[in-house]
C-alpha cells in the first residue's frame, strides 16, 4: 500500500516505475557482494568530502532535487565518457 501511494507522488520516475524489482538487474548481487571493498574506498573519498562536487554543480538540472553541500556526485563515467581520475581514485571499484 506505502509503495503505490509512494509510485502516485514522485515526480521523477522511468516509466510506469519508481522502484524495480533485483531481477531485472543481475549485477547488483556482484555489487553487494564487494560492499566493504566499496565502502572503504567511499571512506577514503570522504577525506577530503569538500573537494566532491555538489550534484546540482555538475547538472544544472537538479536544482529541483537538491540545494546546498550536501547531495556530493563523484563520476565514474559520464554519457560514455571514463573520467580516469576518478577511477584511479578508486582502483579496486574496477571501473
């Protein structure tokens, strides 16, 4: 009941979806699977938080979604494109 009402009100959403079921995504078991190697790397980028650019920095668009410092948005890859200095910020990410 709590997800059909959540479904009715978000404004942003894929289709006739807000929220997929892990099926239809094979890869996210490997994901999980690496957490603590993820996060650790995460623990390393949070060091230095203030050097991350905000979302809304990065896409103008998201204005809508969030305001001041604290939505960070590190890229791995971006409409195709690797960003190499990221991913050698975080090696064992295999990006």
């Amino acid at each position: 009941m709590v997800r059909a009402i959540v479904e009715k009100i978000l404004f942003y959403r894929d289709g006739d979806k807000t929220f997929f079921e892990t099926e239809a995504f094979p890869w996210v078991a490997d994901i999980e699977a690496e957490w603590k190697t993820i996060r650790k790397e995460l623990d390393a980028l949070m060091v230095r938080r203030e050097e991350i650019p905000n979302f809304q920095d990065i896409s103008k668009a998201q204005k809508a979604l969030t305001k001041g410092d604290e939505w960070k948005t590190f890229i791995f890859y971006s409409f195709g494109n690797k960003n190499k200095e990221n991913c050698a910020r975080c090696p064992e990410t295999d990006c």
